[in-house]
C-alpha cells in the first residue's frame, strides 16, 4: 500500500511549493515584457508571420459560398442521434443533440506544412505561462498520488518534466530577446 496523503495535507504542500517557487525569485516576465506570439511550435520558429491571411495550400481566390453537408459520425458526452431534450452534450442527463460539438471552435489550429506548430484562429495572441503549468502538475501529481491512482500521478510527473524544459527553453528564448 502506497503512502495516503490527505487532501489538507496535499493542499498545504502545494501551498509550500508554490511560496518556496516564488520566494526563489525564478525570473518571471511582468506583463509589459511579456513574449507575445501569433503562435506556437514545438520545434524553431514559425513559418507564417504574424499578419498571414491564408495557408499556402490554401488558395484564397476559391469561389466562396455554396452548400456543405457533414454527417455526424463521432459520438462524444451523450449524443444521440435519434433524438435529443438538451443541447448540452457534456451533461450526464438527457440526450444531447448529435452534432453540437460543430457549434464549438478551437482557440488555436494547425497548419499541415508545420505538424509541430498551432496559430491562432480565435485567440489573436498566445502567452507562455510555464510556472503555472509546473505548480498545476505538481498539484495533480500530489492529489492523483494520495488517491493511489499510480499512472496518473505519474502522467502528470511526466507532464511537469515537459514543463520544466519548455520553461527553460522559453526563459533562454527571453533572456535573447532581452539582450
């Protein structure tokens, strides 16, 4: 049997760690410095700029308008594709409506040239914010831990080394563009 941990206990070591973090003085960015990007990518630079207006497979004189049909085929919450009594598809009570998660978009998508790199479609600008990410996954690594959920906890272990490199990667892509 693992060691148990009470969620107070948890609770107060996050609280620990995340004082102790802090009071280290890690460099941060204040807000006017801040590195503001039209995107992200995994690995090097971007290759549209900020301003693009189309992929370059994308051709932008397409003719516009016409008629699309999709069918439904992914089932996600509790769609159901008979009938639905909400159009809330995340919820555990009723039919939801197949097809809803159209009416969602994503805050960032993809471009096929790049498979490491994201732009933005609804979000016009993207911040990095590491330290967050690290005190999370330590959180969650302590909570899924105290639970005996093992994988988990060690799923989020992982998640928190990937966020210690990507902050020093970012701190040193700071630290160039600041001198």
């Amino acid at each position: 049997m693992g060691i148990i941990i009470s969620r107070r206990a948890a609770l107060k070591g996050t609280a620990a760690s995340l004082a102790a973090s802090l009071s280290v003085g890690w460099p941060r960015a204040r807000a006017e410095d801040e590195i503001e990007t039209h995107g992200l990518s995994a690995f090097g630079d971007l290759a549209l700029p900020p301003d693009f207006k189309s992929l370059a497979y994308v051709n932008p004189n397409a003719p516009k308008g016409g008629l699309l049909a999709l069918l439904v085929t992914v089932e996600v919450g509790n769609q159901n594709f008979e009938t639905f009594d909400t159009l809330n598809i995340f919820s555990r009570k009723g039919d939801g409506a197949a097809g809803m998660l159209a009416t969602y978009d994503t805050l960032m998508g993809g471009n096929e040239d790049e498979p490491d790199s994201v732009y933005g479609l609804i979000a016009r600008s993207v911040l990095d914010n590491w330290l967050y990410w690290i005190c999370s996954d330590a959180v969650m690594v302590f909570l899924f831990g105290s639970r005996g959920l093992v994988a988990t906890s060690l799923l989020f272990s992982i998640y928190g080394i990937v966020a210690v490199f990507g902050y020093f990667s970012w701190l040193r892509t700071y630290r160039a563009a600041s001198a």
